[in-house]
C-alpha cells in the first residue's frame, strides 16, 4: 500500500479537509505555505506520466476539487497553485498521483 492508501484507509492519520467516494483532501504534513493540502484519489495511478485515456473523468475530478478545497481553506480569492509532481527532477517522493494545493502567501513564479 503506498502512504495516501493508508491515509485512506484511516491507519494514518491526518488532517482531513474533503472526501468523495473517489478522492480525498488533507493537509500537508510538511507544509510549504500557509495552506498546502493535497488531493488524492484513492484509486492508484502511480504518477500523471502513467495516466491513461481511461482516467479522464477521475483527473477531470481530481482537478475539480482543488477550486473546492481552495474554498474551504478560505484561498479561492486570494489565489492558490495547483501542482503535479511527476518524477526525479520534480521533486516527486509518494508514488501514488496527488495534487498539491498551495496558498496563503504571495507564491514565486518560477518556482525553484
Ligand atoms: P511529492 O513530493 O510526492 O509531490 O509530495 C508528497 C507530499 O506528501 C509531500 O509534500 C509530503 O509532505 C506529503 N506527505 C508524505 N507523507 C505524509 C503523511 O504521512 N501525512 C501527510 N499529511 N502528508 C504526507
């Protein structure tokens, strides 16, 4: 099981912010801003790389929900970043699909 499957599954705990049948949205436990959830589907896709034309209506609602988790942590005003890390030189450390969202402070464009 990777470590979002466990957090699914309720072994790990987390601050939990949103579930759906087919995704879930927590804190980050190692927050880079002053908001920063991520969203998971517990269906596995290991990474977007790996996707397939099968997932489009569970990406389509991955991508959904960052306006509403933005919503609920109170950034969909102010702004937020959606991020997708795929691989080595992106930084990627959990193999299983997730998206980040991150707010709460005026963010760096590029980033590092
Ligand atoms: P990646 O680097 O793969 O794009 O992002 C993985 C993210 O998962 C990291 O930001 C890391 O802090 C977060 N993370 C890893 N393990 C846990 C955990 O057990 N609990 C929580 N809340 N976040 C985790």
């Amino acid at each position: 099981m990777t470590i979002f499957e466990k957090i699914a599954a309720g072994q790990i705990s987390v601050r939990m912010i949103h579930e759906t049948a087919e995704l879930i949205a927590f804190h980050d436990g190692n927050p880079q801003a002053p908001v920063h959830a991520l969203i998971v589907p517990r269906r596995v896709i290991a990474r977007i790389g790996e996707a397939t034309p099968g997932d489009a209506e569970l990406l389509g609602k991955l991508l959904l929900a960052a306006p509403e988790v933005a919503r609920l942590l109170g950034v969909a005003e102010s702004g937020y970043r959606v991020v997708i890390n795929n691989g080595r030189d992106a930084g990627e450390t959990v193999p299983h699909l997730h998206v980040h969202l991150l707010g709460g402070r005026s963010l760096q464009w590029p980033p590092g």
